[in-house]
C-alpha cells in the first residue's frame, strides 16, 4: 500500500479545537480528526466515519449520516479522540452510482437491493487505509463509536482491542425510516 501523508496541522471547527492530518491511497484521501489531547489518551474514542457527500454536506434526511457525524465531532471534542473520515461514498460505489442507486429506492428498492440492482456488493468498502492509519497514529485500544458489526470486526482483526463500544444512534426521520430498518434487520447494525 503506497500511502502519502499531509503534516498535522490544527482545525478549529464549530465543534472545538481539533488537529487534521489527510492520508492519499490509490483512489481516495482520508482525514484523521484528532482532539488536542489525542496524543495523551491510552484508549481514545474512535468513529470511522464513511463519507456521505449528501448526508454531511448537503443534509440529506434519507440517512442518519450527518447526525452521526455531529454526534461523532461533539462528543470527541467533549471527550477526547479521533474521528477517521473514511472516503468511500455510497459503501464505496461512488457518487453517481449512489445517486443512482438513490432513484432506485424512490421506486421502492431498500438499499442493499439498489446497490445489487447496479452490480454492486451490498456494502464494498475497503477499511485498509483504517488499519494504515491506527498504526501511523499508534492507537493500539480504542473506545469504538459505532452500529456497524462489520466495523467492529475489521478493527479487532486488526489485534486493536476495542475497550467499550458506543452507540450512535440518532432520531429517525420518515426518510430515513425504511433505511434505517433495512441497516437493522439486513445488515446487523444495532440500533
């Protein structure tokens, strides 16, 4: 894996003070958000954030992407941590397939169904750059904030011990609902 890394440089967010640091794959760049006292924590709490330019950016009420990632920035600013802003629009089938696959659930396909519908796995993220990043970062144990089992299951193959798992659960929408249920019942997300 041939990985190129931005220095630190600090982040004053309407969250709090936050340090930055981008790391460049292949494909895509990631960010690293670390609190100040990121360096200080022996088991810091940890969110793997996958990106959702609809949700994060443009407040999309089909997900509960930006919720969780507000949730995720307040309590690290609060508490101490580091949220990993992983770049793998749509599960990893990028923008315009996820733009797509949005026009198939309007005529009625849940998520896993869209995504299959356009030749797609249900979820085709890569969380390798994760592991990249931990080491670089020297994070060994975590407090991992997160509903996705498959998250879970990536970081302790990683032999990263996850000390507590939080829960990021936030109101649904009649948007989101159908989703939400289809994240709950197809793919184990415990919410």
């Amino acid at each position: 894996m041939n990985i190129i890394q931005s220095n630190i440089a600090n982040l004053p967010t309407k969250y709090g003070k936050f340090k930055i640091k981008a790391y460049k794959d292949a494909n895509q760049e990631h960010l690293a958000i670390m609190s100040e006292n990121f360096e200080t924590l022996d088991a810091p709490y940890v969110r793997i954030h996958s990106e959702c330019l609809t949700g994060d950016t443009l407040g999309s009420l089909k997900c509960d992407c930006q919720n969780q990632l507000d949730l995720s920035l307040k309590f690290i600013a609060e508490h101490g941590g580091l949220v990993i802003y992983h770049r793998q629009e749509g599960r990893n089938i990028g923008l315009l397939n996820k733009v797509n696959a949005y026009a198939l659930q309007d005529q009625g396909r849940n998520t896993i169904q869209a995504n299959l519908e356009l030749g797609f796995g249900e979820d085709d993220r890569d969380y390798s750059i994760v592991g990249y990043i931990f080491n670089d970062l020297g994070v060994k144990k975590l407090k991992l904030i997160t509903n996705n089992p498959k998250k879970i299951q990536y970081v302790e193959s990683l032999g990263v011990e996850i000390v507590e798992r939080i829960p990021a659960i936030t109101k649904s929408n009649k948007y989101n609902e159908a989703y939400l249920f289809t994240k709950k019942e197809h793919m184990g997300h415990m919410l």
